[in-house]
C-alpha cells in the first residue's frame, strides 16, 4: 500500500474560516488514523483576493490548534514563513512552471485547447443561455479550432485561455468515501478553464497537479466541491494518473439551515479565539460537525480523536453549526481544565480588560492571586471573556451599586446596616495569617449562630457589600479572595451609604 498522505488546502483569502478548521481537522485525522502524514499547501493563484498575513494566520492557527504539519509552509523563529517536505514547493505561485508543463501535456494530447473568445462574446453567450433557460457554460466555440487559424491567433498576440476537453458524452463516476457512488453526465460538465490569460493556473488544474505530485492520497473537503470532482477526475484519467480517495464533508448549516458563511456573524476561528473559546472546546465541537462515535460519548480531546476517529463513521447529511452546543463545549473544558492553564489562559483577557497590567501577572504571587479569581466564576462562564466579565468587580476600585440592593427580602435597611458593622469589627478581628477560606466561614457562621443573626440577614448584605451585584461567587469565597483590607474598605462604604 502507498504511503498515505492528505493535505490540506487554503486559499490565503483572509482569517482561517471555522469551516476550514474542521477540514484541517479531518484531513489531519485520516492521516493519523492510517500512518500517514499531513501536508499544508497554500492555494494563493487568485491574486484578487489574496490578503496580506493570510499565510501566517493559516500557519497559527493549526499551530494553536495542535494539528501538527508534515509537510508545508511553517514560521520559523524569526517568524518567516519557511517550508518543510520532500515535495515542495508547498506554495502554489511557486509552482507556476510546473503547471504550464503540464497544460502543454494536455494541449498535445487533445485533451485541453486555447480559447480566444472574448469577455464580451463569453458575457453576451451567458446572457442568451440565461434568457432561454439553458444551463450556463461555455459552448465550445474554439474547440477544434484548425491548425492555420490556431497559429495566426496564436501569433498575432490575441489572449487566450486553455480549457479542458471534457468528453461530449458518457459519464464520469467515482465513488464517494462518505457520499457513495456519485456519476455525472459529461454533457453537463463544462469546458473549465484550466490556466489563464495572465499564466496563472485556475484551481482545478494546480489542485490535480499538486495532489498528484505530493502523492497525496485521500482528499476530504466540503461538499460544496463535488460539483468540481468530476472536472478533476477527468483529469487524472487524462495524465493516466492513479485517483485518490474522495470524501466530501457534508455541508455545514447554521441553525436556519443556510449555510454558513462570513456574512452570519463571525465565523473565523480567530474571532472565536478572541471571545474567549479554549481551543479543546472547539476541536471538539468542530469534530462533530460531520463525524460521530457511533455511541453517547461526546468529550474528545485531540489526541482521543486521533483514537477514535475513522471515516467510516463520517455523516452524510448537513451538519448544523449549533452556538449554544459550542458555549456547552466550552463550558466544559473550562470546568476540566487545570486551574494553572484555564488562568494563563485568562491572563491575556485580563490585560486586555485593563484589570491586570503585564508586568503584576509576571509574579508568582500575582499568579497564585489570579489563580483564585479565576477559580472564583470559572465553572459558571461560558467562555474566558465571560469569566473575566465576571470577576472584573473584584478588581474595581469603588462598586457602583444601588444601597437598597443591600437589604435581603423581608429584612430592613437598619438590620442590614447593623449586621455589616457587626461583620466589620469580627472580620477586623481574624489576623492576615488567618485568612484562610475554612476558618472565615467557621468565624462567621458561629458569630450568626451565637447572636442570633439569621444566615440570610447576614450574609446577602455581606455578600453584596463585597460584590456590588445581585448574582455573584458566595460570601465566603468573596471575603477570601479580596483580602482583608479590602473586604473591611468595601463594608465601611456600603455602611456609609445606609
Ligand atoms: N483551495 C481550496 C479551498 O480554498 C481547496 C479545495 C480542495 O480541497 O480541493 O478550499
Ligand atoms: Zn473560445
């Protein structure tokens, strides 16, 4: 059996689409699933929409994601895009000769043609098929050109095209991985242009040639391809080339069933990675846009992924990109995540907050006061922004909140004030060496049970003071991460507005 390769292909087009991430994913994951190994190529021949940083973001963003790269463009330490494999370059207006050695194949064989037909006659013919209802495509105009005419077109200068010579008739078959046996009329396929006036190779001949070229095997890509797939099977049955695997992804839908597309929100991983999604949550919930176990497991990390993966199990109807199963995702890893990690994680959203400068966190003791912040909300926010949201008030200097907050229900203004200055002085009694979770709240709960506060008396106008907020982490926890002089600072000013 060949060595097996997939590969995977973008176009450097702007931020990393979520949809590309699960297409990296499952290509990386057939790789490591048969022993083989994974290519990254940059498909840049559209230079309109080539966009500046697209390469090193694609690069990032596998990085960050843990989807390790055979064989492609990678940064190196100074941050240049550099390339690794045996079959480079890995970057397609490198590759430019090499097209045009193989179009020159086609031309001698009949199997493509120069098409010299201009903007206006092309534009003027899609607007009759429109008219008549006619499927819209190219007619074959220039096909069988004769050899006189040919070189006195060639010869004057006129731009060309080259097109392909898709057969008039039969049919072109393949069978799908996950789709199953797909055949296509050749009487539908069009004559696509293969290289263009200005030399660039069109996708559908640089893709054929690279995967042949990088001996890749298996091809997983979305099903908004499969009507190029037949286009590219006719061309390895032309250069006599070996087909590879196919599997195309089902379509990815947002909840109206639309498909997904930049215009519905963000959609790149990158904003994603900017409101604060861990990258765990995201392979996951990505993974199961397509694929499933086969049973009720639904936590995978990466590495069980590449376990567990095989595309047999691929689905084959739309996967529908639901928000609110990625928020749970997310949730979850953040609950899961070891403490250390979800805080360094944090760190760049809470400078980014303005609540934490980058020279306090470089600390080990600003770390370790962090840490418990982050512990404080960590297993009610959905994502890293959220958390940091949450906990923003332990930062604040003064809290702005309305003083009636701080009564409990049924209690009174005078009660409620009454206990805080009976909290202030018995807090003011426990040592700093003292201030540890367990003994605060043994401290407080016998000073309400000896006076006879009443829990709820006690602790809401408590809790309130510390917090400033309705919902917040319990009193306890507040009063152990603020420390004491800003728990005794922030009594003494819900006093003073009773
Ligand atoms: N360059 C194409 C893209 O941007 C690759 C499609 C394929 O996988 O063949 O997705
Ligand atoms: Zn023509």
């Amino acid at each position: 059996m060949p060595h097996i390769k997939t590969r995977f292909p973008p176009s450097p087009t702007g931020f990393l689409h979520i949809g590309s991430l699960r297409t990296a994913l499952f290509n990386y994951l057939i790789a490591k699933k048969l022993d083989g190994s994974f290519v990254l190529r940059i498909e840049d021949t559209d230079r309109e929409r080539f966009v500046e940083g697209g390469v090193e973001n694609i690069i990032q963003t596998l990085d960050w994601a843990g989807i390790q790269v055979d064989e492609g463009p990678y940064l190196d330490e100074g941050k240049n895009i550099a390339q690794k494999g045996e079959s480079g370059p890995y970057v397609q207006s490198q590759r430019l000769d090499i097209y045009k050695k193989h179009v020159q194949k086609l031309l001698e064989k009949g199997d493509a043609y120069y098409c010299f037909c201009s903007k206006e006659r092309l534009s003027e013919l899609r607007k009759k098929q429109e008219e008549t209802k006619q499927p819209t495509g190219y007619d074959g105009h220039c096909r069988g050109m004769n050899k006189k005419d040919l070189e006195e077109k060639l010869n004057s200068g006129i731009p060309f095209v080259i097109r392909l010579a898709v057969p008039k008739e039969g049919k072109t078959t393949f069978t799908d991985a996950i789709l199953g046996d797909i055949s296509f009329d050749n009487s539908i396929i069009d004559d696509q242009v293969l290289m263009k006036a200005d030399g660039f190779p069109t996708y559908h001949l640089a893709v054929v040639v690279d995967d042949h070229l990088m001996g890749i095997t298996h091809i997983s890509r979305g099903s908004e391809w499969l009507p190029s797939t037949p286009k590219h099977i006719l061309l390895y049955i032309m250069f006599g080339w070996e087909i590879p695997v196919y599997a195309h992804q089902p379509l990815l839908v947002n909840e109206k069933k639309q498909k997904l597309s930049k215009r519905h929100g963000d959609v790149s991983v990158k904003d994603f990675k900017e409101k604060g999604y861990l990258i765990e949550a995201l392979i996951n919930f990505v993974a199961f846009l397509g694929w499933n176990p086969g049973d009720e497991r639904e936590i995978f990390s990466l590495k069980e992924l590449e376990n567990v993966f095989s595309l047999e199990k691929m689905a084959k109807s739309p996967a529908v990109f639901n928000r609110e199963k990625l928020e749970w995702y997310n949730k979850q890893y953040m609950m899961q995540i070891d403490l250390d990690e979800v805080t360094k994680r944090a760190i760049p959203f809470f400078i980014n907050a303005g609540v934490v400068d980058k020279t306090q966190v470089d600390g080990l003791e600003e770390f370790e006061y962090l840490k418990k912040v982050v512990d404080l909300e960590r297993t009610r926010a959905n994502t890293l922004v959220e958390l940091v949201d949450s906990v923003g008030f332990i930062f604040a200097k003064d809290l702005v909140y309305d003083a009636s907050l701080l009564v409990w229900k049924k209690s009174t203004k005078e009660d409620a004030k009454e206990k805080l200055i009976g909290l202030k002085v018995l807090l003011g009694s426990i040592s700093e060496s003292g201030w540890e979770l367990a003994s605060i709240e043994q401290v407080v709960k016998e000073w309400i049970t000896k006076n006879e506060c009443g829990v709820g008396n006690t602790l809401w106008p408590l809790r309130v003071a510390l917090s400033g907020q309705k919902n917040s982490p319990g009193p306890f926890d507040l009063v152990y991460v603020l420390g004491k002089e800003k728990v005794l600072k922030r009594i003494s000013a819900a006093i003073d507005m009773m």
